[in-house]
C-alpha cells in the first residue's frame, strides 16, 4: 500500500498557499518597481533630496545596496521612461512587465528574458518576447535562457560587432566646454606620470560614502564625476593657488536678494552660466563663490561679501570642535569639508561657532535638499534631525565616527 503525501489534499492546500503568496510577492516587487521608476522621472533629489531612488529604497525598507540596485535597474527594463528632455523612452520587454505585475515570473525569469532581449535586434523584439514569454509559462528560467541563446544564435549569429578602435598616444591636453544646455563636458589625454598621480588623487575622493542617510549607490563615473568637483574645491581653497588680477580665483554669483532668501529661482554663474538659487544658497555658506545680491532694480545690493566667509581662526576652531563632517556615520576629514550656516547668512545668520557646523559637500547638499535639520545641542555640538520619512520621532543623530578630542577631566 503506498502513502503519497503529496497526493492529499493538505499537501495540495499547502502548495496552493505558497504559490498564492509567491504570486503576491511577485506582483507587489513589480509594483514597487514601477513606483520606483515613476520617483525617477518625477525627480527623486526634487521630491526627497536623495541621489537615486535605490539609495531612497535602501533607507525607507531597510534593504542591502545590492537588493536595491538590482530592483529598480530590473524596474527600469520592465516600465516605460522619459529622457531629460521629456520624450519618452520605451520599457524593453513590456510584456514581460506585464506579466511580473501579475505575478507570473520569478525574477531569475525576468532577468532572462530581459537579458535575451537586450541583444535581439530591434525589429525582432516583439516577437522573441513573445515566445519567451510562452515559453516560460511551462519551463523554468534555465530552460528559457536555452531559449533565448537559441533565438541569439538565429538573429545574431555574429554577436556584436568588435570594438577595433585603438589607443591613442597619451599627450598632455585638456579640453573643457560648455554646452548650451549648461553642461561642461571634460575630456583630454595625459602621460603616464600625469594620469598615474590624478588617478591617486581621484581615487582617494570616490571613495563610497558613509551616513544615517544609506549606503552610497553612485556609479563609479559619478563617484569619480563628484570626486573631480571635490577636487576643484580643495584647490581653489588652498592657499598656495596663484593669484588672477590680484585675487584668489573665484567665481562670481548674480542673484536677487528674495531668490536668496527664499532659495526659489535662478543666478547667473560667471560670465555665461546659470545655477539655481537653492545652489546658490549652498556656496553662500562657505565656497569662493561670492555673490552679488541684487536688489528689485537689478542694483546692487551687496558685492561680494568675501567676509561672511569663515575666517581662518574660525575654521579651526570649527575643525577641532567637529573633527571632520559632522553628519551622522559620514567619515570625511575636516580638509574635505566646508562650514554651513545653520541659521543662513543671507537671513541674518552670523559667522560664529555656534552657528556654523562641518559638512562635506555632498551632506552640505543633502541638508539644503532634503528634510535633515541640524543644530547645536546643549553641550555646544551638533545634532542632526532625521526627515519624518526615515523617523517619525526625528530622534537626534550624532556622528561618533571621528576620533574626539582628549579630555581634560
């Protein structure tokens, strides 16, 4: 007599239940995937003032980097987009985003599929989706990727073309321009010595973040994009550049005085640049970015007030109190960081100690943009308030990463 448990109608209850939940499971990641992508083309940094909506998702679900990362990249191929431009960009496998919404797929299924037609040649991608998708319904993903290389080696037997360009002799040029779009676009070709010594540089600037704010989910172009931007920092503020018509480089700012204040609105950026008034309220906390503040006929009103700058006393003061930046698990140096105004200068906010707190660029901008608050505790040191959408108590954070002064107890 056989005993096949798994022909009783418990057994059959039980595994009906898993694939309703797995089904559920399936169909809420793709939802969440498309909110994602929708975040995205809304504008995450506008709406949060996160980077990317994985470093947002990492912090509001409490996921790993890697979870994230692959979530929304998936989310991306499965749901339709828009360029900067506002036109729009077609879903990959649209199908395929139809039935995960379903719950039909697995992801190991979907990144198969998606895989398979990221190499099929446009005019045959409805069509092998199609038949990956039929395929599916009865077959595992490691049968329908036997599939997809079949359908690969029907359509493009050669693969993609090679890549035959070859290097070219390094040389010491740089090129920098500015596009009508506002975008500077740097290129250039350097010997051996010059590229070895920036890569050093660059290299010790990307690193990965740390803070209360998530992992940091930058690319390695954009960590290496913001590390430049730190680096053009560190040498306009250091005292050895040389002088140009007297004066220490710097860049001047046009802005009106309401724009300022109320961080709405745009400045004119040197000669023939624009930046927004939010980003103008930033360098004005401390930057050689001097502005001029305008009045209602364009008159001005202050010219370059160099002064609300921090002194060079002060600064040190500010370095020994915050031993680098003070945001919550963030590790820069003092030397990586500038002096933000907690109650802004161009409100009246003085340039003292007890209004003035270390950030490195990146938190300095995360502060502006987001719902982080920051002030100075009872015992003089900073405290940082956490958005409602990370913490509803806004319970304070401090950073207890740098290494404190000795005590005199």
């Amino acid at each position: 007599m056989t005993n096949d448990a798994t022909q009783s109608p418990e057994a059959v209850a039980l595994a009906d239940r898993i694939g309703e939940l797995v089904a559920s499971m399936r169909s809420a990641e793709a939802e969440l995937g498309a909110v994602l992508v929708e975040i995205e083309q809304r504008g995450v940094m506008e709406l949060f003032g996160y980077r990317s909506a994985a470093r947002l998702m990492e912090h509001l679900a409490d996921e790993p980097k890697p979870a994230t990362e692959r979530l929304v990249k998936r989310a991306r191929l499965l749901n339709p987009g828009r360029n900067l431009d506002g036109s729009p960009i077609p879903a990959l496998a649209p199908a395929t985003g139809v039935a995960a919404r379903a719950g039909r797929l697995s992801n190991p299924m979907i990144d198969v599929i998606t895989s398979v037609l990221a190499q099929v040649p446009p005019e045959h991608g409805v069509s092998a989706e199609a038949n990956l998708l039929a395929f599916a319904e009865e077959a595992g993903h490691k049968q329908v990727a036997a599939l997809g290389a079949r359908i690969l080696a029907h359509l493009a037997p050669d693969g993609p073309a090679p890549d035959d360009t070859e290097p070219t002799a390094p040389t010491r040029e740089l090129f920098l321009r500015r596009k009508r779009t506002g975008i500077w676009e740097l290129s250039g070709r350097f010997d051996d010595e010059t590229g070895t010594r920036a890569h050093a540089l660059l290299d010790a600037l990307a690193e990965r973040r740390s803070g209360d704010e998530g992992p940091d989910f930058r690319t390695a172009p954009q960590r290496y994009g913001d590390a430049f931007s730190d680096a053009v920092d560190l040498a306009l503020n250091s005292p050895e550049l040389p002088m140009q018509a007297g004066e220490r480089a710097h860049v001047m700012v046009a802005v009106s005085f309401e724009d300022l204040k109320s961080g709405v609105g745009k400045a004119t950026l040197g000669d023939t640049g624009t930046m927004t008034a939010a980003e103008a309220r930033v360098h004005a906390c401390d930057a050689m970015i001097i502005p001029a503040v305008l009045g209602d006929k364009s008159e001005p009103l202050n010219l370059g007030r160099l002064r609300r700058l921090i002194s060079a006393g002060l600064r040190r003061a500010l370095f020994l109190r915050d031993r680098g930046c003070a945001f919550p698990g963030c590790h820069r140096p003092p030397r990586h960081c500038q002096g933000h105004h907690i109650r802004h200068w161009a409100d009246g906010g003085p340039t003292d100690l007890t209004n003035l707190v270390l950030m490195c660029a990146h938190h300095h901008r995360l502060l502006h943009r987001s719902g982080w608050e920051v002030r100075i505790a009872t015992d003089g040191l900073p405290e940082f308030l956490p958005p409602v959408f990370i913490d509803r108590r806004r319970k304070p954070r401090r950073n207890n990463l740098h290494e404190p002064l000795p005590s005199t107890a």
